[in-house]
C-alpha cells in the first residue's frame, strides 16, 4: 500500500516535472538525488562521521549537475579531476589521523560522488537537447515497465527466491522477466 501511495502522488509530480519545468528544475532535481543518494550510501557503509569526506562528496555529485547544465556533459572532467584530488588528500589525511576511511570509503565515495552523478548528469543533458522533455523519460519509463514487469511476474510466477538474504522478496521468475 505505501508503494502505490507514494506512487500515486510522487509520480504524477516528478513527471509535470520532467515535462513541463525547466530545464534547471530537472538538473535541481537530480541534485537532490544525488545529494540524498550519497547521504544514504554513506549511512550504509557507517561512514556518515567522516564528514569532510561526506560535504566533498555531496559538493561533486551536485557540482555535476550545474556542469551539464551550464557547460555540457563533456565538461564534467572539471569536476571530477578536483574532486578526485581533493578526496584522495581527505584519504591520506583520515589514515594519517588514524581514523578508518579504507579502501571501502574510498570507494563509496568515488561511486556516489563521480559514477551516480555522471548517470543523472546524462539525464540532465537529455533533458537540455531538443524534445528534452520526452527524451528524458524513455530511461524513466522503460525501468518503471521493466521493474513492474519483474514484480507481477514475481508473484504471479515466483516459488524459488533469488537471493533471500540481500532481498527477500525477489524471485527467479521475476528476474528473468527484468
């Protein structure tokens, strides 16, 4: 039931979003999802103390946004080139005061703060070409028809569980159908 409410109410307003904002509300849009999503992924691998790497980490995924929106896809180098730097000195500056970053925070960081930006970033470039407003939801609706296809395949089909651990409700039916 909480699936569907926020359903009915969340995607009526992100697609009047997507379609019939501007352009800059879509790249503040997935800013704030990058933003959250980097706050979330910190919080999974307990790091959310390291905060100097965390604000780094927000910075870059919602500096790459503002990249694409304002010079284009192919200038996000301007953001991560600093950011890498900057977060590999955070690294050294974490090991040298003896608090636990490791290699797992080095890469949570570099996951949320380059790769899930660069992703979104390219939604935001879809968003900014001619017909934006369409283009940008052919990913969205293609995940929403296969994420729903797997799901009612799932339980209409599913015996055998997937990986009951990491997520106890998939089935190998409903992979197959994704």
């Amino acid at each position: 039931k909480a699936r569907l409410l926020v359903a009915a109410a969340g995607v009526p307003a992100i697609l009047a979003l997507l379609c019939f904002a501007p352009p800059w509300a879509t790249a503040l849009l997935f800013s704030a999802v990058t933003a959250v999503g980097t706050w979330e992924l910190f919080g999974m691998w307990g790091l959310r103390g390291r905060r100097a790497a965390l604000i780094l980490t927000v910075l870059s995924s919602v500096a790459v946004q503002a990249v694409v929106y304002f010079w284009g896809y192919g200038k996000t180098p301007l953001v991560f080139l600093p950011f890498a730097l900057l977060l590999f000195l955070t690294w050294v500056a974490y090991y040298e005061r003896e608090r636990d970053f490791g290699m797992t925070g080095l890469a949570c960081a570099l996951f949320s703060g380059a790769f899930v930006p660069l992703g979104l970033g390219a939604m935001t470039a879809l968003r900014l070409g001619e017909h934006g407003n369409l283009l940008v939801l052919a990913p969205l609706v293609a995940t929403f028809v296969g994420d729903s296809g797997a799901y009612f395949a799932g339980r209409a089909f599913g015996k055998r569980k997937m990986s009951p651990r990491v997520s106890p409700n998939k089935t190998v039916a409903g992979i197959v159908v994704l």
